[in-house]
C-alpha cells in the first residue's frame, strides 16, 4: 500500500501518523500502554488514513488533516481488539491478539480506552461537532453490524442482503467516515463531502469482498491468521454464501459441515473451502467486488483535481491486486 502511495508525499504523511499514533498511545497505564503499542506495532495497511489524507489532499490539507488520520485508525484499532474477543481469536497479524494474552475483560477495556482516546482527539479538532456526529452514527452502525454477525453464525440461509447489511456496518462505513470526516473537517460542499463519502464506501465494501476472498486462497503465514478462520468461526462471507445459492452434488456436505460447526475440526474446514472454490465461489465473489470498484472509480472521475484522482486510482489498483 504503502509504495502505490508514495505520490505527492503520502509517504511521509502516513510517517507523521504512524508518529502521532505512537506519542497518542503511550498511555500512562504501564500495562494498557504495552497492549496499545503492540497492537499499532503489529502494522496494517493504514488505509483509513491514508484515505483522509488524500481526501485532505484536494483542499491542501494534508498535514493539518494527521490528528484526525490518527484518530480514525485509533478507532480501527479498537475494533479488531473488540473483534477478536467476539471471534476469539488467538492471532491477529502474526502475534498473539490481547484477549489471548490478557483476557476478554481485559481486551474489552484496552479498547474501550483507544477507542475514547481517538474520541478525546477528535474533540480537539475543527468544526468537532459535526465530526463526533459522524463517529457517534459510525459506532451505532458497527455495533449493529457486530451484533448481526453474531446473531448469524453459522446460518446457511443467509443472502447477499444480509451479507451486505453486515459489511456495510462492519467495515465499509469506517472507510466510508474517514473519507467522509476528512472533507467535514477540510471544509468542503456537501456535494463533496457526499462524493468523497461514496468512494470511502465503494472502496470499503471491496476491502472486505477481498477479505473474504483472501481468508480461503491464501495461507495464515501470508493472512497473519488461521486461514479459513472466518468460515471456522460459522462466519458466512460472500464466497459461501455465493455457493450456497447454487445445486450441486456436494452441497449438502458443506451445509453439514456448516451447521455441526465443524466438529471434525480443521480437516473440515479445509474440505469445506475446497468445495466451495471448486464450486466458483472465489471467482464470482470477486466479480462483485470489481462493481463496487467500478462505482468507486465513477465517483472519483467526479473530482476536480487531477492529482488527487491519480491517488485514489492508486487505492483502486491496491484494493484490485492486493494479496493480504
């Protein structure tokens, strides 16, 4: 991500965020501040960021844009540490998550604390009334979307509605937000802050398809996590619930496997995921995703400033290529 980024000096914008992120998170709790630091050392792609920078980008904006970048990643944090106490997820990026070094209360309260000191920052900010509406409806969202998913494991009658509803709130209004609070925070229209809202959006809805398409064709070392860890958890993302729609010999078996919770453990979730690769699942799924990047690409063919859509355009070649 970062080298399609490099252009016009995101480089060295996305720097100063990693920086303030650092100085941001050494909290004064010893312990919360081992847990905070790790978490942002684990790295990440930093694309909320780097969304708000270049949406910043068209109001020469960049650099007084990082408080508000650093935030927005800080409440990304916050979700994959209350993500993996849902998931009970032991790895995250290679290393071991807080909740299995910790505890699930313990990992709760680390993020619960990230997550309102990236609201204390926002506090701070340019025209903050309006940007603490946007996280405010951002955190009713994604608690509704985490709630959805819990309420929908392992159920393998699920449509692409209901796919949609979930990673609406789970992942594409975050991307959406920063997108949408850098141009709030900047100033802009509202003509524009809506286009810029889209793209996060589309981009958002994208990431996550690939997501779903990477946790089956790529193996933990590459993910950072267990492969296939969202199918073993009754997680049913697009591929699967692609297949599903379909009739074939081996459906019943995946829908066995599915509804057992696959009990015969990982040999079943390797079975399962074959099937549905076999069976298209990973192909058709990315075909979706291609329209989401098409009506990401619409929006940013909207925007005035040449040099800013040669950024955007990078994400969108990111988000098509990307192997992690």
């Amino acid at each position: 991500m970062l080298k399609i980024l490099e252009i016009h000096g995101m480089k060295e914008r996305l720097r100063e965020v990693e920086a303030y992120l650092e100085q941001a998170l050494y909290f004064e709790h010893p312990e919360i501040r081992e847990k905070a630091l790790k978490t942002l050392h684990a790295g990440g792609k930093r694309v909320r960021p780097a969304l708000a920078i270049m949406t910043a980008g068209m109001y020469g904006k960049e650099k007084e844009i990082i408080p508000l970048a650093a935030a927005l990643e800080m409440v990304h944090m916050a979700s994959l540490i209350h993500d993996d106490v849902v998931d009970q997820a032991d790895t995250r990026r290679g290393q071991a998550t807080v909740n299995a070094e910790k505890g699930n209360r313990y990992a709760v309260h680390v993020g619960d604390y990230i997550l309102m000191k990236a609201i204390d920052i926002i506090r701070t900010l340019p025209n903050s009334t309006r940007l603490l509406q946007i996280m405010a409806e951002l955190s009713i969202e994604m608690s509704l979307g985490e709630v959805e998913q819990l309420r929908s494991t392992f159920d393998v009658k699920q449509t692409i509605e209901d796919y949609n509803y979930r990673i609406d709130r789970k992942t594409a209004i975050l991307m959406a937000s920063s997108c949408q609070a850098a141009a709030v925070a900047c100033g802009a229209s509202e003509e524009d802050i809506h286009t810029f809202y889209q793209i996060g959006y589309n981009l958002g809805m994208e990431f996550q398809i690939q997501d779903d398409i990477l946790d089956m064709s790529r193996d933990s070392k590459k993910l950072g996590k267990p492969a296939g860890s969202d199918l073993a958890h009754g997680i049913m993302t697009l591929p699967t619930i692609l297949v599903l729609q379909k009739e074939f010999a081996e459906k019943e078996e995946l829908i066995g496997y599915i509804e057992k919770r696959f009990s015969g453990g990982q040999k079943e979730v390797e079975r399962a995921i074959a099937i549905i690769i076999s069976q298209g699942g990973l192909q058709e799924a990315a075909i979706y995703g291609e329209g989401y990047l098409a009506q990401a690409t619409a929006y940013i063919e909207q925007l005035p400033d040449d040099k800013l859509k040669k950024q955007l355009m990078g994400g969108v070649k990111f988000l098509r290529e990307r192997a992690f």
